[in-house]
C-alpha cells in the first residue's frame, strides 16, 4: 500500500515530532520537496529540503495506512 500527504514542517520540533512518529512504524517513508527525496526517518535528510514550501509524504509498507492515521491526528494538532 502506497500512501501520500502534503504537510509543512515549519520548525524543527515539528520535524522532530515527524519523525518520531514515522519512527513507530515499518513502513517506508519518503519526504519530497521540488525534484529531492530523502529519507523520512533521517532529520539531517528532511533539514536539508527548504521547509518553507509543501512537502509530499510518501509511506509505504504494511503499516502505512497506521502510519497516515497517527501522522493526520499530529499534523492536526499542530496546526491548531
């Protein structure tokens, strides 16, 4: 299963706290801004994109959908 969402990460306790989550789960997990792919799970990966624009998740694996579903209730909270 393939899955993908837009997010901003616009500070890095936002990026922390993304990778904390991505790093509960199996699943594998790409972060894309522009025409770069890093690992989702690497802080020096996802800091090195420009965080000022959208970035597109990309999960897959067994537990993406999990995954999607933890990360819509954080990104949720963060953005209230």
């Amino acid at each position: 299963m393939e899955i993908e969402r837009k997010i901003r990460l616009c500070s890095l306790t936002e990026v922390k706290n993304f990778i904390v989550v991505a790093g509960k789960y199996r699943c594998d997990v790409k972060v894309k801004a522009s025409d770069k792919i890093v690992d989702g799970k690497s802080m020096m990966g996802i800091v090195s994109l420009m965080l000022s624009q959208p970035l597109t998740i990309i999960a897959q694996g067994e537990d993406a959908d999990a995954f999607a579903g933890h990360l819509d209730q954080v990104m949720s909270r963060t953005q209230q």
